[in-house]
C-alpha cells in the first residue's frame, strides 16, 4: 500500500452515530440477570457493607425491590437466601418454608412471567460453611449429590425456572435432573455453574451471606485459575449430564475462559461481587467514571462470547440503556 493511500479506520470513529452503526457488540437488558438477596425477618432493607448499592431484602420487601428489575426489562434473577439458623446437614436449604423457598414463592405469586433462578447449594446453610457435607474434615462429594437433589426439588416445587447448582460436587448436574424429571419438573431449567474457579473475588458475597468455609477453603472442588483447558472439559461435563445453560464464574478476570467455553449452548457469566467492589470502590473515589466503566465491562463480558450476564449493576445498566 502506497503511503498515499492508507486506511482510514477514523472515518468510521468520527461521530457517535456511525459508532453505534458500526458496534460488533450491544448488551440489551435481556442479557441480564440480577442476583437478590433474601433474608428472614420483616421490614428490612438492609444495605450489604462491602457491595455498596445492593441489599439484603426480608420476603415482604421483595415485591418493590422486584417491581424496579421487572419495569427495567430484566428477565430473570438469581435468588440467594441468608437463613436464620445454620447446621450440619444444611437443613435449612431444603426446607419447604426456607428463607429462598419463601422468597421464590412472594416473587413468583407478584411477577409470574419472571423468571426465577435459584442457587443451589450448601455453604449458606451448613455450619462448616462448605458447599457440601463434610466427613472427618473432607468435603464428600457423592452424599453432598442427594442434598444437592433435594434442594433443587424444594426450589422446583416452590416455583423456581431455573436451578443453578453453584456447589462443584462432581455429578450434581445429572443427579438434579433425574430428581426434578422423577417429580415431574421436566420443565424446570439447568443453569450450570459449570466453570466455576477458586477465586479470591468472592470475598465480599462470601461477607453478605456469612459463608466463608470454617476450616479450609474451596479448592478441593471449584477449579484452579491456571487452568484453561480444564474448563473445557467441565463445560462438556455439564452439557453431558444434562445442563440447558453453561456458567464461567468470575467473568472479568476469566474473559479468555468466556471465550474458550462459548459454544452452541447459552452461556452466562457471573460478574461477581469482588469484581463489582473493586470497581465501585475505585468508581467512588473519583478513580473511574461509574457508568462508563460499568458499560465498558459488562460490553467486554458479552463481546468474550456471554450470552447471559450475572451482575450486580443489572438495574444500573438497564437504566442506563434506558437513557
Ligand atoms: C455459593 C455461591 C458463591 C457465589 C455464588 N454462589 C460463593 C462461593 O462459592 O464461595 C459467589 C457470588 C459472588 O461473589 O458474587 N457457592
């Protein structure tokens, strides 16, 4: 090419028409999913500490909190609950009047064309904080599975869409489905925290929901962040055992995993809390425009290959395409 005659990629960058024209990229509020905190009592509306912006909500708040996602055109949210009492076994996950149980059945009776995820796991309910049943000190993986079923059922059966089991016990996927197609729930969806690392950007989540393992740590079962190819096979796993939408988890420091995974299934990643907290910390101290850098992440998230966000700016983000 001669040197009168270069390109010229700026013509196409010159007014914010022609960008918008030409954008590979555009998150819609379709894309996204907000995760919500449920938490016993009455009349509460509690802001989490080190999520700044997000809330632990009792059951009879959810309907406003809720009413804000459903007129922003959010599809779908992720229920977590913060039960009362802890034990051994995580009873309280299964329980048929638990804390996500109730919340799922409030959310699904006011907004029944939303749709409900739920997280399926043990670490919110067992007192050693783990993500299965832990025996002599080990986090055992095949008694973990019948919980696992179970509170996936207790989920179905309050009205959940969608099961998210967010636990890594080898097998949990297939053994959900058998469970939920035995009762009937064939219709119930899978969303597989299938990629899930061991990662040090739950901190904050861990803090909301008073879940950091006693002993130990997670990573006996969530995955190691040096590992790429790995993710690979989990995600065949999954898909394998009969999960309908795949997850990569963290999402921003994990965007080459993103990419790596994405294949004929939907997939979604979780933008997570520790990730929304450096962000917002840096954001309020002037460090970062907030919405700028907002809209440039969760763009970076879906141009990785996510179809599906997890974020904690949902509603934010969904404003602001409003706009
Ligand atoms: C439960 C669960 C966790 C998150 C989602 N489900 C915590 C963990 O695995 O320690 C993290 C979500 C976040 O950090 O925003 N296992």
């Amino acid at each position: 090419m001669s040197a009168d005659n270069f390109t010229r990629s700026r013509r196409l960058r010159r007014t914010s028409n022609i960008r918008k024209m030409v954008s590979e990229t555009k998150v819609t509020a379709e894309d996204l999913i907000y995760p919500i905190f449920v938490t016993q009592g009455k009349g509460i509306k509690k802001e989490i500490p080190n999520m700044p912006g997000q809330f632990h909500y009792s059951v009879d708040q959810l309907g406003e909190a809720i009413e804000e996602v459903v007129s922003l055109g959010i599809p779908a949210v992720m229920v977590f609950g913060i039960p009362k009492t802890k034990d051994f076994n995580g009873s309280g996950a299964d329980d048929a009047d638990g804390i996500v149980q109730q919340g799922v059945r409030e959310i699904k009776k006011k907004f029944p064309d939303l749709t409900v995820i739920t997280d399926v796991c043990m670490c919110q309910y067992t007192t050693d904080g783990h993500c299965g049943l832990v025996v002599d000190g080990e986090v055992v993986n095949d008694p973990s599975l019948e919980r696992l079923g179970s509170i996936a059922f207790s989920h179905a059966e309050a009205g959940a869409d969608m099961v998210a089991p967010s636990d890594m016990m080898d097998g949990r996927v297939l053994r959900i489905r058998r469970e939920l197609d035995q009762a009937d729930y064939q219709n119930v969806a899978i969303m597989s925290y299938s990629v899930k690392y061991a990662s040090s950007f739950y901190a904050p989540f861990r803090g909301a929901v008073n879940s950091a393992p006693s002993f130990g740590d997670r990573k006996t079962y969530q995955m190691d962040p040096r590992n790429r190819l790995e993710a690979k096979r989990q995600a065949a796993i999954d898909l394998d055992e009969g999960a309908d939408i795949l997850m990569v988890k963290p999402a921003l420091a994990y965007l080459d995993i993103i990419r790596e995974v994405k294949g004929d299934a939907p997939l979604a990643a979780y933008h997570v809390s520790g990730e929304y907290a450096m962000f917002k910390l840096a954001a309020k101290n002037g460090l970062i425009d907030e919405t700028e850098g907002m809209v440039e992440i969760l763009t970076s998230i879906k141009r990785a290959g996510a179809d599906l966000i997890l974020t904690y700016f949902a509603k934010d983000m969904a404003k602001h395409l409003h706009y």
